[in-house]
C-alpha cells in the first residue's frame, strides 16, 4: 500500500517509495501549482493515465543528463549545420505539449498527458516556470520537448518528432543553452534507449537529490525565455 495524500499533506519521504514499480511513492492530492513546484523541488513528479488517481514518483537509480555530456552524433551533427531547421524557445507551449501528448509511445495505448496535465503545465508556464524548445521546418512545427525550470536545475517531461531529428535537434539547442546558463542537471526521469543514446545516465536517487537541492538553491529567475535564445548557427 501507498500513502493516499489529501489536501495539504506532505509528500512521505523518499525512502518510502516502492522497488515495484520502482519509485511509486504515494497517490492523491491535486496538479496546483504549488503542489507541482513542491514536488519537483522534492525529486518527485507525476505520472498517470486517464481514469487513474494521480500518482507520484520517485525512481531509484534516477535517469539525469548533465548539459556537457550531450551526445551528438555525425548524423545529428549533419542535421545541426544543415540549417534546414530554426529552433525556438517558448514560442508555442500549447502546441508541443498537445503534440507530446498525442504522440505515439511504443507499448502504450493512450497517453499520460491528459488534459489535466496540460493545463497543469500551461499554468506552470504562464508562471514562467514550464518552457517549451520547438523545432521548425518551413514554418510547420515539426518537432520539440517541454519541461520545467527551477533555480538551476531542468526536469524534461516529453517530447515529440514529426521529421527525422527534430527532436534530437530541440534536445540539442536545450543543452546548449542551458550549459551556456549556468544550469548543471537535466531529470529525465526514466531510462530508456533513447536517452542513454543522448547521454543520459542513471544515478542513485541520493545522488540526484543532493545535486538537485543544490542546484534548485541557486538564483533563477522565473520567466518566458526569449525566443531567438537558441537560434545561432551551429558549427
């Protein structure tokens, strides 16, 4: 059994969190803002399908990529100096995380994100904390990835493609800038081919909750991120 959490209650400690499914802490509670900022600073988040009460998590060994160690293979690196794509920040929130959510996942048949996630997010970035990377090609948004900013710290939550390397293309320009802003960790949550093929790698979760209390400390303020921030040539 997990702890079902109503109102305002605390989330329980880490520690409590189950081996199967790995990190499933505690179920319950509401997508607020507060509630949302709360548990990411805690190394917790959400994750659910429609028809479920909201679950929270906290996996150990966590899945993270540190900005220097993005992986860029000759392929993207081909993509990257084409210039056949123009990246931006910000510019069209609602749209990529509706596009995350109606995505394709192998081995999923609906999707997390429901409507009450996305305004829960859509929220989150009016507030300035939720950003969205998107990639364009011919002025048709065809690929990208949302997440969360808090202090220095980055927590990636999807994203999606609709050409070959859009996404990588996003994932690649978000490095880039927030290595170049100071930021020190990126959470992706979850292990999967796709992410240890980024650079990403697993490490303990008090490894992670220590860099993370670290890094949310350190001063950051909230807001849209200019839109032509990740738009130089890439060389």
């Amino acid at each position: 059994m997990i702890p079902w959490l109503e109102g305002h209650e605390p989330f329980p400690p880490l520690e409590m969190a189950l081996l199967e499914p790995n990190g499933l802490l505690c179920a319950g509670a509401d997508l607020s803002a507060q509630r949302l900022l709360d548990a990411y600073q805690r190394g917790v988040f959400p994750w659910y399908s429609s028809g479920e009460p909201i679950l929270w998590w906290s996996p150990d060994p966590r899945m993270v990529l540190f900005p220097g160690d993005f992986r860029i293979s000759r392929s993207l690196r081909r993509s990257l100096r084409s210039g056949r794509f123009t990246v931006k920040l910000d510019s069209a929130f609602p749209a990529v995380i509706r596009a995350c959510a109606e995505a394709p996942r192998a081995g999923q048949d609906g999707t997390w994100i429901t409507r009450e996630m996305q305004r829960a997010y859509w929220r989150l970035f009016q507030l300035g904390f939720a950003h969205s990377v998107e990639t364009w090609l011919d002025g048709e948004l065809v690929g990208g990835l949302y997440g969360l900013a808090i202090g220095r710290m980055f927590y990636g939550e999807s994203m999606f493609t609709r050409v070959s390397d859009a996404s990588k293309v996003a994932a690649a320009h978000l490095a880039r800038f927030l290595e170049e802003e100071g930021f020190g960790m990126i959470d992706c949550q979850m292990n999967t081919p796709h992410l240890a093929s980024l650079g990403a790698r697993e490490i303990s979760r008090a490894a992670f909750i220590a860099r993370l209390h670290a890094l949310v400390a350190q001063a950051w303020q909230p807001g849209r991120w200019p839109a032509d921030a990740a738009s130089q040539a890439w060389t």
